[in-house]
C-alpha cells in the first residue's frame, strides 16, 4: 500500500487539477490513502479539495493556520504512519502540480 502525503497552502488552482490526474492513475494510490494537509489556505484549497468526486481516497486535513511545508509534512506523516503497515510506502509530493507522475 501507498500514502500519499500532499502539503497544500493556497493551492486551489491546482488542487482539482492534482485529483485529477491522481484519479487517471489508479496504480498509484490503488489500496492507499491520499492525505492533502491543508495548512491553512486562506483561498478556497479545502472546499475544492471537499468537491472532488470519485474513486480517489482522499482525506484532507486541514491545520487552521499556516504553520509551514515542515509542519505540514510532520502532521501527514503522523496520519500516514497510522495508516501504513510496516511495508507500505509512504509517497511525498507538492500540490502545485510540478510533478511528473509518469516519470
């Protein structure tokens, strides 16, 4: 299994796009979990992300102010590590939609 850890701060350009082509790529995340920690978006990141419709297993926390990429990851991957067994894989990527999830 997969969890994907996705820090997002004032994203909600990007975040449906994100969603998007995680969901065209169910071998990634198939079984996994995708944690979006919003830390504290004062734009529309967390209702977006909200909206999202489909098979994708989302779960947005949101930390009510911003804290920081450091404070984001530390509170995903807490929730990741609930979520993992000891074999499973724990995935890092930004929001912004610069990564190549091809590759």
């Amino acid at each position: 299994m997969q969890v994907f850890v996705i820090p997002a701060f004032n994203e909600e350009l990007n975040v449906p796009r994100l969603l998007r082509d995680l969901e065209d790529r169910p071998g990634l995340w198939q079984g996994g979990h995708v944690l979006l920690v919003d830390d504290g978006s004062t734009d529309e990141t967390v209702r977006v992300a909200g909206e999202h419709v489909g098979d994708l297993p989302l779960i947005v926390v949101r930390q009510l102010r911003n804290r920081g990429p450091g404070a984001a990851f530390d509170r995903g991957f807490r929730l990741a590590l609930d979520l993992c067994g000891d074999d499973d894989l724990v995935v890092t990527m930004e929001s912004d939609t610069t990564i190549d999830l091809d590759a």
